[in-house]
C-alpha cells in the first residue's frame, strides 16, 4: 500500500487577534472573509503552500469558490485583501502561494506509516502506563492487607498481652535466684516485648531463667547478670532459651557470655 500523507494546521490561539485577521474582520462580511481564508490554508497544504490554477473556471476566484462551495465575489473581496497585505505572492498567472510568515509554524504534515508508528507508540505507551497503574494498584491493594493484618496482629497482640501473666515470670526469678525485683514497668515492658515480638510463652521465660541460673547463680561474677534487664533484652533472649551449657551445670564468667 502507498504512503499516504496527512496534512493539518496548528492554529495558534491569538490567531484570530493578529492584526491582519482583526482587520480583515472589521470588514464588511469579514468573518466570512476569515473562514476562507483558513480554507484556502488548508486547500494549499498538499501543495507546500501553493494553490495552482487549473482552468476548471474561468479566473482564480471563481475556480476557488468552486472548489471551497463559497461565493465568487466573497473569494474576490479576500484575494483583494490578501495581496494589499502581501499575504499571498503569486508565482505566476497559474499559482500563488502564502507568504512564510503565515505558514511558518502553522502547518503540518504526516506521511501514512509515521502515523501508523506514531499510534502504536502512543498505544504502547498507553499499555505501559496501564500496566504500571495495575502493579501499582495491586501492591497499594496489597499494602492495605498486610496493614490491615498487621492491625488486627497488633490488637490480638496487645488484647492478649492484658492477659499476659508476666508478674509469675518475675516471681518465678526472684524465687530461682534469691532476688527481690519489683512489678514494676519497666519490668513489665520488658517481658511483654519479647511476648509482643516473638512470641515467647511463660514457660520460655522461666526456661530462660533456668538456664541462666545454672549458669550463673554460683558465679560471684555472673550473679549480678540474672535481672529482668539482661534475661529479656531483646538481642540476649533466644540465645539464653537455647542455653546448651547450662545443661552440664558449668558456671560461667562475664567473658564466656560477653566476650
């Protein structure tokens, strides 16, 4: 298939304040006078500004008014107006053009295959944005569950830590390692952090505080270690859960544990 080429005009906006087209507009039928002159722009773009007499009618005026449907003494009233102000030059008795400064800028031409690979650009770009819109609507769609998860989470979470008999935890160590810690705050959000972060049961608890006092209760150095604020910080606890040497019931020294 050939190529085919489109033409069109990009009219600026004040197109119609330029003082020439003001002008042509004050006259007497002057905004008939403006149409056709946008026509007969638009009749000259196939021809790179030219428009060519063929001798279908008798003179200029009257083979563009056949062409453009218009009137002849309105074609004639315009070609008038645009010579008097040098908008049209004639080439010769068979062809007059429009002068560059009226063309410049305003007209535009497509071939039919630039088009075809504009449009699929354009499509493709279409299809990119729409794909992008998708993934980004899916992981919004996606970050609201897990935010709704993570909610419900946090409320089992702290509904369940009301519950969360962290006072037996300190008992149970006063009682293993002769001390006398308080059911204090602090204590408490100590244990219930490492029941909100990992949740660790009473039972881990104790089994930390068992395992640290087999290897620090009869250590003069180590002793002092076995509070709420070295057994559940957060970096320590699983570690001291998985305590193997507390099994041969070996007392440690700060080096062994701290290094």
């Amino acid at each position: 298939m050939p190529d085919k080429n489109y033409y069109w005009i990009k009219l600026q906006s004040d197109w119609f304040k330029t003082p020439a087209v003001k002008l042509l507009r004050t006259m007497a039928g002057g905004d008939t006078y403006a149409i056709i002159y946008l026509e007969l722009i638009l009749l000259s773009l196939e021809n790179n500004g030219y428009i060519y007499f063929t001798g279908i009618g008798d003179n200029f005026s009257q083979e563009i008014a056949l062409v453009l449907n218009e009137k002849e003494v309105d074609v004639e009233a315009l070609m008038a107006y645009l010579i008097s102000k040098k908008l049209i030059e004639y080439s010769d008795d068979n062809a007059f053009k429009f002068a560059d400064d009226v063309t410049e800028g305003l007209i535009g031409k497509e071939s039919s295959s630039a088009k075809r690979v504009r449009a699929y650009r354009n499509r493709q770009k279409q299809l990119a944005l729409q794909s992008n819109n998708d993934v980004t609507n899916r992981n919004t769609e996606l970050e609201k569950e897990l935010e709704i998860d993570k909610d419900k989470r946090e409320k089992h979470s702290t509904a369940n830590a009301e519950h969360f008999d962290w006072k037996a935890v300190i008992d149970y160590l006063n009682q293993k390692a002769g001390k006398h810690f308080k059911h204090t705050d602090a204590n408490k959000r100590l244990i219930i952090a490492r029941y909100r972060d990992g949740g660790f049961t009473v039972n881990d608890m104790k089994k930390v505080i068992d395992n640290q006092c087999a290897s620090w209760l009869n250590s003069s150095e180590m002793n002092q270690y076995l509070r709420p604020a070295t057994l559940f910080r957060a970096s320590k606890f699983e570690g001291y859960l998985n305590n193997q040497s507390a099994d041969n019931n070996k007392p440690q020294t700060r080096k062994d544990w701290f290094g």
